[in-house]
C-alpha cells in the first residue's frame, strides 16, 4: 500500500512550523519550518521559505533555507535553492540552481545538536566567571 503525501495545494499560503509524520508535497507557498519523517517533494511552482528537514527531499520547485536530511536530497532540473544541502547522498541536476553549501555528511541528530547548542551558554558563562 501507498502512502498519499500530505498536499499542501497551489492556492494555499501556509506560515509557521509545520510537523508530519508522513511525506509532504508543496505546491503552494511555505515560510517558517518543516519538519517531514519522510519524503518532502516541492513542487514546480512551489515556494518554500523555510528550514527543512525530513528523510528524503526531491526539488524541483524554489527553496529558500537549509535542507537537512537523513537520507539524501535531489535538486531537479529547474530546481533552485538559495541555502544549504546537509544529506549524506545529495545528487544536483545540472539545469538546476544552488546557492549555499554542500555538505554529505549525515546530519547529527536532533537531540545531540540541540545539546549541544544549549551547553554554549552555561560554558560561556563559566568563562566569564558567572557561574
């Protein structure tokens, strides 16, 4: 059995954090985050103005922000991104336009870079003697 991709449509105009569990494919405009346990697919006339992270990633419509995904990224003929590819397998149409970094490493998992993140303060305070 399939799955049917969570559709967000040509006429929608979607803003904040979006979260799924399942696959996503835009064709509308998106600005914030997305955050995919699966696919994400953007579509032709998509616009995506937002951070992304998912399992697998195919673009062939416009993003702008990080892609971050476990699996790997695919930017299609007449795909544009203007920031960076995280994935460990990233394959880049040569029709296609990228802007940003490539960087094939697996991306560290959520928990880890947030930890890590939040431990920069506390030793930044230390450093100074506040704490």
């Amino acid at each position: 059995m399939s799955r049917v991709p969570f559709l967000i449509p040509a006429s929608a105009r979607v803003e904040g954090a979006v979260e799924t569990p399942g696959d996503v494919r835009l064709e509308g405009l998106l600005t914030g985050s997305l955050a995919v346990a699966g696919t994400v697919t953007v579509s032709p006339r998509a616009r995506c103005r937002a951070s992304v992270r998912a399992r697998r990633a195919t673009i062939h419509g416009e993003v702008e922000g990080t892609i971050t995904c476990n699996e790997a990224i695919y930017v299609a003929g007449g795909g544009r991104v203007t920031g960076d590819l995280v994935a460990p397998s990233i394959e880049v149409d040569d029709a296609s336009q990228v802007d940003g970094r490539i960087d094939r490493r697996a991306p560290a998992p959520r928990g880890e870079a947030s930890a890590a993140h939040s431990a920069e303060p506390d030793r930044a305070l230390a450093a100074e003697g506040g704490e």
